[in-house]
C-alpha cells in the first residue's frame, strides 16, 4: 500500500532521510520506532502529504481514504456522539440528502446506499468506541465544547476510529488516555482491519499491536517481522555481530598494512607489498553499527526514610464544597510501591495532590512521618518553566545554596550533562524537560516520590532508563501511568481510585483489564445500570460456582487453541523474515492476512480466558 523509495528529506539543515526506502503491505499493522527527534512524526507528516521529499517519492495505494488525527481538537455545539457520527462523511451526506429528496427513486437510492454501508448500526458503533475511551452515555450526549482540551482530543480520536480509514495514521495516540482506554484502544487496534502504521513509545502497545517492526536510524528504514521485543532482540544480536565483523576487518586491515610497511622498499618483496595495498584499495570497510547511548536516571538516596510516611484515616478530599474522594483509610510506607488505577475523572491526581500537600482535607486526618519530605511529578509540570532560562537556573531557585558544582553533578544523575545544563528550556525536546522535572522534584532527597504520567515525552529507551531509576529508589512510590509495562516493572501493590474511594486493588493489571471489560459490557436500562437484588446476586453467585468446572474446561480448551495458533503464527512469522517473500507481493499478502486473522482469533480467545479466569478469582475471593 505504501512505497517510501530513497527518499531524502532535510528540515532545519539537518538530514532526516538519506535515501531511506520501505514498505507497508496492505492490511499490515506497521509500528514506525526511533528515538526522540530521528524523523518518526516528520515520515507520518510526509506520508500523509503535509510536506514533500526533497528526492525520491512516496507512493500509496490510488483511491487509498488516509486517516489522520488532527493537530487541534474539535469544538461546536455537537455532542460528541453526532460528532463521532459527523466522521463518516458518506453517511452524513447520504442522511442529509434523505431529509431532502422526495422523489422516490431517488430516495430509494439512497437507502441501499445506507444499507450497503450499514448505516443503521453507526449509532451503536459510535457509542461503543466513544465507551472504549472512556464516555459514558452522559458524556457522550455533551456538547463538544464543555469538554476539556484532553477529552476533546479523545473525541477527535473516537471520530478517527469510526471512520474505519483504509489507511490509519497515528503518531503516539495515548498521550490524552489513561490507562483503562489504552487497554481498550490495545484491543481496537489489534483487531484493526485497515493498514494501520502506528508511532508509540508504549512497549505494551508495540507487544501486542504490530505484526512488523519499522526502524529509523541513522536516515535509514529497516524492516522487522514480529513485536517489538523480538526486533530489540533481533537488533541488539545484528548490532553484536557487526562489531565482530568490524573488529576481525580492522584486524586483517592492521596485518596487510604491517606486511606492506615491512616490505615495501624491499625489491623481492616489492611485488607482493604492490599487491596488498591494491587490495586495501579495494577493500570496502565494514562498518560497524553503534548504538546511541541513553542517558541514565539517577534519583539520590532519601535524607529520610522511616515507616510510616504516610496514614489518613477517615478523610476526605475535594475543591471548595465538593468532595471527590471520601472514606480514606490509608497507609503509606517506606518500601511501598504503589500503582494507583483508576478512569480519568475518578480522582487520582486529586488524591497525588493530597499526599503532596497541594490541597487540604475536608474531613479527617493525614499525619506524616518527620521530615519525610514528597517529591511531585506533576502531568503540567514541564508546560511551567521559564523558556528563556536553563536547566541550572530553575534548580538554582529549588537548592539556592547549591554551588554550580552540586547542581551540576544533580542535573547529570538525570541525563542533563554538558551544554544541556545550559540551553533555555525552550530549546530542549519534550523528553529533556521530562527529566529537568524529575531532577527538580529529587533536590530535597525526597522519601516518596508521587509520579503523576511522567512518561509521556520520554521515548522507550528513556523509559527504560526511568524503569532503573525507579528500582534503584530506595523510597516509597506512588506512581499514576497509562504505560502498562512501567506500572508492572515498577509496583507491587495496585490501589484503585473509583465510586469516590480508593481501595487495595486485589490483583494484577491482566485482571484489572477483565474487570473493566465486564465493567463496560454490563447490561443498562434506560440507560442506567441495572441494579440487581441481593437474591438475583446470591442467584448468579451459585450459578456461577456451579458452572466453575465448565469455565475451567474451556480455559484448558483455550490454552490448548493459543498454542496452537502460536505455533502457526511463529511459521508465518520464519517466512515473513525471508528477504524474498517481499518479492512476491500476492503471497506477502496471503501471509499478512493468515496472520492478522491468526493474531484476532488469539486476542479472542485471550479475552475470553481473561475473562473466565477473573470469574474464577473472583468466586473464590472470601466474601
């Protein structure tokens, strides 16, 4: 669907692309990775016609409808259902021109029309995604415009999906999520019938979404088969064998030059030293391929550390007269590692802005331990500084007694070395700023360090470096994030901020994830939810444990299937990695297809696991 052929392309003076060629099979869900600033939103910007190559060409698919999310969010009196409905531009025109046609055949036109492109369900399926991304049947009928920029963006978003493009182009799509509508959109994306090429830092994503890798580096693209593990595993193992390449070319390099000096103003030997320097001529050098270091994070041990940091008993927490969380009974330790879970709107960053001392109790107690101190990680932290000063003056106003030494020594245990130390803030990338909070936020050797998304500008490799950091900390954390992969690396305790409290959450992100599917799939009326009597819950309670053993045959009937299945999958997946099968482009698309369908069915039946695994738990949990 998508040829990228030599292209070369430079912005600012510096070169993006040097003659870089790819392509993007229809039907193939694409991830494009890289590290920060090597080109990934530029390509997506070329590629949907924003801006043009300087040589070679792109092409795509003629006919092809490119969907793109857009730049600013959307705003009207529409709500956000017709807005999402307003997406499908044939069907809005075609009900349009229902309204106004009353010849018959005309009309009847028409209606095929809306048949064919089954027009009737939109409605349902327009909900649904909109449900997916977090708005209930409330929020759903408000206008567009009462929504904050972030719930607008996830409106534009929901439009994008149910216009079902044929070519879906997103470029770090949960930046406005939290973590509930990333599972949802994981799941979406995963079953996506389209071409989908896809910019994310989110490892969870790039694990389960996918079926090819698509590497920048150095101007170039290079293709992987499979997630994005195994591309880092195939990319470190390709990176490990060209440095021995490199080494034995510089080894027989070294010997062929030592002969020549040796012999080359001897006359018996002079004939054969003229021989090897025309074949050092002739040699091309193996070059050997680097890998770009990420700087590390390093948080300082805390001046204090003693348990507990926190308790809160019976408070409650809120803005002016409106309480948001109540019925706090809590307690924070030294060595907790806290996950909070919860939809946006349910009162996280209200309870982080608590345990911060940002905002009062309105009932209730919240004692600390001594001179414990809290280092905050606000999401709006990096949007605060002041652009024109560095990074060494806003940490001089945090440790005013610092010497430039000290702060300099902080800011390089957070990557910020050199001549980063010293650039406005304006000039330095989304991520560099990331780190200048989590450096600002350390300066007092905090004991609990509260992270409200502090991945959201920080590519994977700097989240990698966060993942460390974070291990190494000898404090407490409570951490907020809609990246799965640093919740499970860096917690082991998860709490759940919903219905207005926030409680221990027994167990682990696979079973959060089947509890909001059946959350979102419970059944409404009127659109209320049902509430059931304590006799129809007894009822469904003892059905449920009647039919444990026929849940659990079907688990083992399911593992059975995904083994199976896998097996396939890792076959095509061998052919898929042979360099020839990009020649034949009839059964490239046969593989691609067999292994969308294969990857769905797996997702299906992981679901239905999930689900009747959490049943399970769930009816053996003591009431």
């Amino acid at each position: 669907m998508i040829h990228i052929n030599n292209i070369v392309y430079r912005i600012g003076g510096r070169t993006l692309f040097e003659g870089a060629s790819a392509r993007v099979v229809r039907g193939q869900r694409t991830a494009l990775v890289g590290q920060n600033g090597t080109g990934k939103s530029t390509l997506i910007g070329l590629i949907a016609g924003d801006a043009d190559v300087e040589a070679g060409d792109i092409t795509i698919r003629n006919g092809t409808h490119i969907g793109q999310l857009a730049q600013e969010p959307p705003s009207g009196s529409e709500s956000a259902l017709d807005t999402v409905l307003a997406a499908d531009v044939e069907r809005t025109a075609l009900m349009e021109a229902a309204e106004k046609t009353s010849e018959g055949l005309k009309l009847a036109e028409i209606h095929t029309r809306l048949a064919d492109i089954d027009a009737h369900s939109a409605p349902a399926r327009a909900a649904s995604i909109l449900a997916g991304l977090g708005f209930d049947e409330a929020a759903q009928a408000k206008v567009v415009d009462e929504f904050s920029g972030g719930w607008r963006m996830r409106i534009a978003l929901a439009a994008l999906l149910f216009s079902a493009p044929d070519l879906l182009l997103l470029d770090e799509p949960t930046n406005h999520l939290d973590l509930e509508a990333v599972m949802w959109l994981e799941s979406f994306l995963s079953t996506y019938s389209g071409t989908l090429l896809l910019v994310s830092h989110d490892r969870a994503i790039l694990n389960r979404v996918p079926q090819v890798i698509l590497h920048l580096d150095g101007g170039q693209l290079v293709s992987y088969s499979g997630t994005y593990d195994k591309f880092e595993a195939t990319r470190l193992a390709r990176i490990e064998q060209s440095r021995k390449l490199h080494s034995r070319d510089q080894a027989r390099r070294k010997h062929m030059q030592a002969m020549v000096d040796r012999f080359r103003y001897k006359a018996s030997k002079a004939r054969q030293a003229q021989s090897r320097i025309k074949a050092l001529a002739r040699m091309k050098p193996v070059a050997a391929i680097t890998e770009e270091q990420t700087p590390p994070i390093h948080f300082p041990e805390p001046s204090v550390l003693a348990s507990p940091i926190m308790s809160i008993d019976g408070a409650a927490v809120g803005y002016g007269d409106t309480t948001i969380l109540s019925n706090l009974n809590l307690r924070i330790d030294a060595d907790d590692r806290i996950g909070l879970l919860g939809a946006n709107g349910n009162g996280k960053t209200t309870f982080a802005r608590l345990l911060a001392g940002e905002i009062p109790l309105q009932a209730g107690s919240f004692a600390s331990g001594k001179k414990a101190k809290v280092g905050y990680f606000a999401q709006e932290m990096t949007d605060t500084f002041t652009v024109s000063e560095n990074a060494l003056w806003h940490l001089g106003k945090r440790m005013p007694r610092a010497t430039p030494e000290k702060l300099r020594s902080h800011l390089g245990s957070f990557g910020l070395i050199q001549q980063k130390a010293e650039l406005p803030v304006g000039e330095l990338s989304g991520g560099e700023r990331s780190r200048l909070s989590l450096a600002l936020i350390a300066a007092d050797a905090p004991a609990l360090l509260i992270l409200d998304e502090p991945t959201n500008h920080l590519d994977i490799d700097s989240r990698g470096a966060l993942v460390e950091a974070l291990n190494d900390f000898l404090g407490a954390i409570i951490l907020i994030s809609h990246d799965r992969q640093i919740l499970e690396l860096c917690t082991d305790r998860l709490w759940r901020v919903a219905n207005g409290g926030v409680s221990p959450f027994n167990g682990d992100l696979d079973a959060y994830e089947a509890l909001t599917r059946q959350e979102r799939g419970e059944t409404r009326t009127n659109g209320k939810k049902e509430v059931r009597s304590k006799a129809s819950k007894r009822r469904a309670s003892a059905e449920s444990r009647a039919a444990e053993a026929e849940n659990r045959k079907r688990i083992r009937s399911h593992e059975t299937k995904i083994e199976r299945l896998a097996n396939e999958r890792d076959s095509i997946d061998a052919e898929l990695a042979l360099p020839e099968i990009y020649e034949d482009a009839d059964k490239l698309t046969v593989l691609t297809r067999k292994r969308s369908n294969i990857e769905a069915e797996i997702k299906s039946i992981e679901n239905d696991w999930l689900a009747l695994t959490a049943t399970i738990e769930e009816n053996e949990r003591p009431n």
